[in-house]
C-alpha cells in the first residue's frame, strides 16, 4: 500500500488488519460519486429492492415488471436502492491545548492515532478521505479524495501537523458546514475546550447540511481527576493567561464547572445526533475505534 | 488562668507553625503546562463559599491542636488565680496560718472549719504547686517552723486551732525576717484566715512598715491570701463577764454575770439555755435573749461545795462556731484588800484612807494603813493591793520595795508632792504645780473603755467631768495618758513601764488642789478599781485570755482539770479550759476581741498590700471543691478533637468527585 515503506508511528498494521474486519458505515444516505457500501439518497441498480413506482412515458421498458403487470393489469416500474461511496471528512484540532498529556501520548498522538485509523479504514472501502487541521482557523485542508496514493499526502500532514495556537474549532466548523458537499461524514477529533452553546450551533449547522457528524472528545485523566496536592501555576497551553491555585481549595470548584461543562456537552450532542464519543487518552484506541465502527454497523440505514 | 510550667508557653508562637508552613508550601508552587484552562477560569469565577471556609477551619484547627498540646504540657492549672505560679515553682513558700477562735466557724449544713478547710486546701494546693522550702508560722508561736512536705501541715500540732488570737501584722512580720534572714530566693508567703479586724489590726502603723520591708525585698515576694471572709450569721457567744463567790451566811453563792452576743443583722428574740457546771453539778437556765448582746446580770447560783475556791463553765448549744460556745472560770473567797497610804498631807491621807477603807461589798474586807515613807521597807507587801503614795517620789530602798510590789502584780497609784523635785521613778517625774487661777481647769477628756476610768457595767460614765482642778502638777516622762485637762496635760496616766500597774495622778485629794475629796465617786472608784485589780494579783485564781502575757510567778508544768483533751500540754495557755499551775487556778478564755469582731471589707485588704504582688481568693468553710487543678486532660481532648476535625475536612472529598463525569 505504501510505496515508500515508511512506518509511520501513529499506525499499527496489526490494529488496522483487525479493525478492517468491521466496514465503516455511514448512519444516513451519503451522496458519492462511484458506487460504494453506502446507501445513497437515489435508486440505483443495486440487488436491494427499493419500491415499486408507476410507470410514466419515457422510463425505460426493461425496468417494467411484467409479473405486476399480469396481476394488476397496470404498468409498474421495480426501483432498488442505489449504493454509493462517502466523503470521510477527518477534522483534526491540532490547538496548543491538544499537546496536553504525557510525552509521546498527547492528545494530537492519540488523535494521530484515530485520524490515520478511520483514514486507512475509509480508504480501503473505497470513501474519499479529507483532513482539516483547526488551530487558530484552518491551518492545513486536504480535500476528500479516493485515491490510495492521497492517503500518503494524509499521513504526512498527521505527522508533521503540531499543536500550537487557539481553538477556534467553532468558526472552522461553521466554515466546513458550508464548504464540503452535502451528505458527507465528518468525524471531528478534538478536546472540544469551546462552549458547548457554540459547538451545538456548529453540530446544527452541519446537521442541517446532512451531514453525518461523528465526535471523538479526547480527555485525559488528570483533566479529569485533577488530583493536585502542591500549590500549581498553570500555563495555558494555548498561550493564555496563567492561573495559579491552590489545588485543594479549587478542586471542588474545578469539577463542578467540569460536571456543568460535561452535561451540557451531552445535552448538545443528543440535540444535534452527533454521533459522540469521550475518549480518556488510557483507553486503547483500537477499542474506542471498534465501539465506533459496531455501533455504526448496528445503526446502518437510520436516517 | 496559670500554668505550672510557665516557661513552655514559650512555645506559643509554634501556633503559627501551620500559618507558616502553609505560605512556604505557597511558594514551592509547581508550573504545569495546562489545557483545560476554561475549567480553571470557570472555577475561579465560582463563589469560593465552603472552599475557602474550610480551608480557615483547616488552619484553625491546626493551630488550636499546636495550642492545645502546648497548653496541656505547660500543665494549666484550674483556678481564678491570675498569675499564680507565673514566675515557676518558687525557692521558698511560707504558710500563715490564723488560727483564732474565729477559724473554727463550721460552714453552713456543718463540715469542716475554716480551719481545716483551709489547711486541707493548703496543703493540696501547695503539694501542686511545689517548692523547695516549706515554712509555718502559726499565729500562736509566730517563729517559724520547717515542714517536710505540704501534706506534713495536716498532721502538724502547729495547724490545730487554738483560743488564742492572731497577730497577722506581726506573723508578716516573722515571715519578712524568716527570708531577709535566709536570703531565700523567690518567695510565696500564703496567709490563711478569715480576715477578723481584731486578728488584722489594719489600723496599727506596722503595716506601712511592713509593706515597705517586703517591697525592699531583692528576691521578690507573692502574697497569696485565702480568705474566709463567710460571717457567722446567727452564731451565738457566750462569756463570763464577772464572777463573785459571795458569803451567805454558812454558805456560799456564786454570782455570774453572763454575757450573749448574736452575729449578724438578726435582732429577733431568742431563747438560749444556759448550761452551767460548778463543781460537777449542772445548772440550766433559759435566757430570752431580746437584744444582741445581751447580759445576765448577777446571776446567782448557790454553791454547794464549802471549798474556798473552785472553778466552772458556762455552755451555750452548738452553732457555727463551737470556740465561742463555752466559757470557763475560776473563783475563790474574796481576799482582803489592804492599801497603803504614804503621804505628806494629812487632808490627803484622810480622804485617801476613806476611800481605800470604805468596803464595795459586805463580802470583801478592805482596810487602809497609813504608813510614813520611811516606813516603807517594813510594811508586809504580800498582803497590799494597792499603795497611794503622796509626796516625793520615791527613792533608795523604798522605791526598790514598790518596784517589786508592782512588779509582783501590785498596783500603785502616785500623787504630787507640795514640792516637786527631780526625783524619777519609772520613767516618769513631777515637773511643776501650775495654778489654775482664771478659771477652774476643767478635765477634757478621759478613756472610759477601759482601765481605771472605764464606764461603769451598766454603760454610764463617771462624773470625771465635773471635777473641778483648781491646781495640778505637770508630769514628764514615759506614760500612757488615761485623762487630759484642757490645755493638755494629763490628769491621770499608766506608766508604761513593765505593764506595771502603776498610775500617776497629777493634783491632790486637798480641796485647794481639785474636788476629788468633795465629789468623791471618781476617787472611790479609782482607788477601788486600783484595788480590785491589785488583790486579784494576791490570789490564787487567774482569768487569763488565751494568747496573753502570763504572770511572771507561774510554774511551767501545768495541770488540766477541763478543757478540750487534744491540747498539748505545752499548748495549754493557747486553749480555753482550766489548769492548775503550781496553787494557781487558771481559767483561760478566748480573748474578748474574738467576739463579734467585724470582717475587713476587700478594699481595706487590698490597700494593707498595695504596691505588692498580692492575689486574693476566697473560699468557704467546708467547700470540698479544689482550690487548684490540673486541667491539661481538656486541653489534650481538644487537641484530640482539633486533629480529628483537621483529618475530616481534609478529607479528599473531590476524589469521589473525579470519578463522576462519565
């Protein structure tokens, strides 16, 4: 698959040979160029039978279906489901806040990791596969393409990509809402540090482009735990103003704004469909991978 | 509050250690690099509320288990004695004790006195506190006497009450020349009593004194003071104010007058039974006590005993305090009263005679010799009471005559010579006679509380005023005046020689000197006094006042024949009862000043130590509470419950927490 041969750290062959045993599916009607494994929102030639539908002047006569014509003495045209190809839209938050984590698991490792996956994935089942960087707006876009040889020109882009700067996550999903062609899959991967207000705009925004938005919310533990015990002068990572606190008199106030933060963010992404998933950056990616791809394949066809 | 081991309050300021720790642990802060800034932003928007409160009751309760466990080491001590041991355990501490009648009133519901209350306190308070030296003085011997331990005061004979009473200034004062003299270091001087103005005496000029010799001090000196100051409301006293053995023909009867004195405000009537015992035989008599005090005059009660002297008590039914309940005396056939009459004048000597001669009772024989002053060494001493001695004064072997008889318990009462010369005897000397032409000198003033001008039993005063001193002869020397004329020289003094019994009388019975003769009730009670007082010392009973100077003739051993048992026999003249010594029978009392003596207000006690390091408590008779405890048990429980707070609020609460967001 690789010309070059170059082993790229964020990939483990074996993972994906596993990973590839479950099909990448879109959860509505995707709108592709070729055909694919994807239903599309128009009847095609596939072996799935659509509908039957009365026969105007001008259809074509092989499609006629004479058995429903000796019953019913009418003229009735048999439609099946067209299969299509889809438009993976990687978004990747390369941020100064995604450099978080210990050295050589950051958050942009891992995203690494979920990006290079469901790119190879996508690829290797025939979908156009794009990247978009977002840091301060969108630093780096490689559009969907199809072509096994684009996933050279991804990879690259994933493993030169560094975290630097602010999130304005927000406003480069509204600029994407408008800018991919409907009925695409966008998976969007980031620590999602935006007001949950402004992502449920931009997650309607892209719903209402049908597009299928799909979430990896990358946590790490001690975002989590924030289990300090020393007085800590904090350096915002996206070149923000430090804070210093004593962590035992902030915590309690810490994870109440967490707790407020979090159920906001579910209440946003239930209202939205978005397909959502929150990742702490211990859990093995090929595991939040596969729940991704099972449960797409259960929801197959929902619209 | 006050600490045995004051010096580890030094410590206190480890209170601060928590404070401390917490703005060091501020500055050793760590830098990380962050990403959920928003979080953190959103925290410190948030009303910090409980946080920072808990983090103040965090601190809070560090610092009050520190001050805990320092409290507790320096051992508190339970008491309002701010101060008290503030300097440490001190080098010497010296214990007064008052142990006056009036110590022995009981509490109210009974118990123990304020006495033994006070000595138990004494010795458990001081058994705390430690010192390297423990001295006594005790208000009967007043020298002091080293105890091993403060437990050693319950067991010392030196701590049981006694009928004598206190001289506080003058125990002080023991106290002063104990330390000056052993140059003891820092010294506590506790004094136990029940703050009697009799025993205290705040009016006497030793205090001034002594303030100023205790301020001298180098060492420094703390005065501790439990007090009792606990009147004794209702507490009855009974005493024997005078005691007759009259002749009734074959037989004899005793007549007594009994005095009653009630404490307090009460002025209700009361009816108190007198119980007398003479000679074995037991007398009751109800008296309705309607005014306090109250007097049974001449009580008489018919001896059944033909012996010529003998001896009885009075008794009154318990009550608060049982010192005052009893009364003890002696009494004997009256002896004869014999007076000597030296003179110069024959005007004199004739009124002088009349007036030693006339009898005050049929029972008492009384007789007058003149006798020439040269005459004087042979007249039989053994047999006067009383010399009037008119004329020069004397001289030689005379004076060393009159000097033993006085000083053998003889009274002696001098009068002017026409021609006064520089003769001195007992310090004393006739200066000049001075006429009172113009106008008749009249007297200004005389003592009628006591001595030879007393009031009379019922409270009247004598005529001295209406005596009319047409001439006088002014007096030099040493002597007590006991009745001035206007202008100031005295009329009648005490020589203050020995404590003798000897009298200067500055004019004569001569109608041209004053109207002694012709009015003649002030001389004839003069002269009779004089002799009663003089003849008591020719018999061979004594009612002596516990505590007092005893005569010069009397043998050391003693015998009792009543009285409380516990007495040491070498304690007898500081308890009441009756003893034998040598042919004298003596009956010993409390002294009169112990009944009804008021109590000191406070503020006359604080000003008696102004200017010292003075600490007062009070306490009360029978009140078992201690008087100092350790109290370091409370302190360490809340240290405990400081820690256990502390770990509860430190608890990781937001550890649960954590694990929450799913």
């Amino acid at each position: 698959m690789f010309k070059d041969r170059r082993t790229r750290s964020f990939l483990d062959a074996a993972a994906l040979s596993r990973l590839a045993a479950v099909p990448l599916f879109a959860r509505r009607p995707m709108q592709g160029t070729v055909s694919g494994r994807h239903p599309s929102p128009h009847r095609g030639s596939s072996v799935e039978f659509a509908e039957y539908r009365k026969y105007v002047p001008g259809d074509d006569l092989r499609r006629l279906d004479w058995r429903a014509y000796g019953r019913s003495d009418r003229f009735y045209v048999k439609e099946f489901e067209a299969d299509t190809n889809l438009r993976c839209c990687l978004v990747l938050d390369t941020s100064g806040s995604m450099g978080f984590g210990p050295a050589g698991a950051t958050k942009l490792d891992y995203a690494r990791r979920i990006a290079g996956a469901l790119g190879y994935l996508a690829l290797q089942q025939g979908d156009a596969v794009g990247l978009s960087c977002v840091a301060n707006g969108l630093a780096r876009n490689i559009l969907p393409k199809r072509n096994p040889a684009h996933l050279i020109a991804l990879f690259d882009l994933l493993e030169e990509t560094r975290p630097h700067g602010e999130t304005q996550l927000a406003l480069v999903l509204h600029e994407l809402a408008e800018t991919i062609r409907q009925r695409a899959l966008i998976v969007i991967i980031s620590d999602l540090f935006v007001e949950p207000d402004l992502l449920g705009s931009c997650f309607q925004h892209l719903r209402f482009r049908r597009h299928d938005v799909a979430v990896f919310h990358l946590l790490e533990a001690q975002e989590m735990e924030f289990n300090f015990r020393r007085p800590m002068r904090f350096l915002d990572m996206e070149g923000g103003t430090s804070i210093f606190a004593d962590p035992t008199e902030i915590a309690d106030r810490y994870h109440r704004a967490l707790n407020a933060y979090l159920t906001e963010l579910r209440r946003v992404v239930l209202e939205s469909s978005v397909d959502y998933h929150r990742v702490l950056l211990d859990e093995n990616y090929e595991r939040v991978l596969t729940r991704f791809l099972v449960g797409r394949a259960h929801g197959k066809g929902a619209q | 509050m006050s600490f045995l081991q004051p010096w580890l309050l030094a410590a206190l300021p480890l209170v601060a250690l928590p404070i401390i720790i917490h703005l060091i642990n501020q500055r050793r802060y760590q830098t990380v690099r962050w990403g959920a800034m928003m979080f953190l932003l959103t925290a410190n928007r948030m009303a910090r509320g409980f946080a920072r409160l808990r983090q103040y009751l965090i601190m809070a309760a560090r610092m009050l288990a520190i001050a805990g466990l320092v409290f507790a080491v320096s051992r508190p001590l339970a008491s309002g004695w701010l101060g008290l041991a503030a300097g440490g355990r001190p080098d010497t501490t010296i214990i007064v004790l008052d142990r006056s009648p009036s110590m022995q009133q009981k509490g109210i519901g009974g118990g123990d006195s304020k006495l033994a209350t006070g000595v138990h306190q004494l010795a458990q308070t001081l058994a705390t506190l430690k010192s390297a030296h423990w001295i006594l003085i005790d208000s009967v011997t007043k020298k002091p006497v080293q105890l091993d331990s403060p437990e050693a005061l319950l067991k010392s004979p030196a701590a049981e009450p006694t009928s004598a009473a206190s001289d506080l200034p003058g125990l002080l004062e023991a106290a002063y020349e104990y330390t000056q003299a052993n140059k003891s270091g820092r010294t506590d001087i506790w004094i136990c009593s029940d703050l009697r103005q009799n025993d205290w005496n705040p009016r006497s000029g030793r205090w001034q004194a002594l303030r100023e010799s205790l301020l001298s001090l180098r060492q420094g000196v703390r005065i501790n003071l439990l007090a009792y100051p606990e009147a004794a409301e209702g507490n009855f006293s009974v005493r024997v104010s005078d005691v007759r053995r009259v002749q009734n023909g074959p037989a004899a009867d005793l007549v007594l007058s009994v005095r009653l004195a009630r404490e307090g405000e009460d002025q209700s009537r009361a009816s108190i039974p007198l119980h007398f015992e003479i000679d074995g035989a037991r007398t009751e008599v109800m008296v309705e006590m309607d005014k306090s005090p109250y007097e049974l005059k001449d009580y008489r009660i018919p001896l059944e005993s033909k012996q010529p002297r003998s001896w009885g008590k009075v008794t009154i039914p318990a009550d608060l305090n049982p010192a005052d309940n009893d009364f003890y005396f002696a009494f004997e056939k009256p002896v004869p009263r014999h007076a000597i009459v030296v003179v110069e004048d024959n005007q004199v000597a004739r009124s002088l005679q009349l007036a030693a001669a006339i009898t005050p009772d049929p029972g008492i024989t009384c007789s007058a010799e003149v006798v020439a002053a040269e005459q004087v060494a042979n007249v039989e001493w053994e047999k006067v009471s009383l010399l009037l001695w008119q004329g020069p004064l004397p001289e030689g072997e005379a004076a060393r005559h009159v000097q033993e008889f006085i000083k053998r318990g003889g009274y002696a009462i001098f009068l002017p010579p026409k021609v006064p010369g520089d003769r001195e005897f007992l310090a004393a000397r006739w200066k000049s006679w001075t006429d009172s032409a113009s106008k008749d000198a009249l007297v200004a003033n005389w003592r009628g509380d006591q001595d030879l001008l007393a009031n009379t039993q019922s409270g009247a005063q004598l005529p001295v005023g209406q005596l009319q001193i047409h001439r006088y002869c002014q007096l030099a020397g040493d002597f007590t005046p006991l009745a001035g004329l206007q202008g100031g020289s005295p009329l009648l003094a005490r020589s203050t020689q020995n404590h003798s019994g000897a009298y200067f009388l500055a004019t004569t019975t001569s109608p041209a000197d004053s109207s002694l003769a012709t009015d003649g009730v002030v001389l004839y009670v003069l002269v009779q006094r004089a002799m009663a007082a003089g003849a008591a010392s020719l018999g061979t009973i004594r009612q002596l006042a516990a505590g007092e100077a005893l005569p010069a003739n009397l043998p050391d051993s003693w015998q009792r024949l009543a009285g409380p048992e516990d007495a040491l026999s070498g304690a007898y003249p500081v308890h009441r009862g009756v003893y034998l010594a040598g042919d004298q029978l003596l009956a010993i009392n409390r002294p009169m000043e112990e009944d009804q003596a008021p109590i000191l207000d406070d503020g006359r006690v604080a000003d008696l130590f102004a200017g010292l390091n003075f600490i007062r408590v009070d306490h009360r008779a029978g009140h078992i509470g201690i008087l100092i405890e350790e109290i370091w048990r409370p302190f360490l429980f809340a240290m405990i419950v400081a820690l256990i707070v502390e770990a509860a609020l430190c608890l990781p609460r937001y550890v649960a927490k954590a694990g929450s967001p799913s």
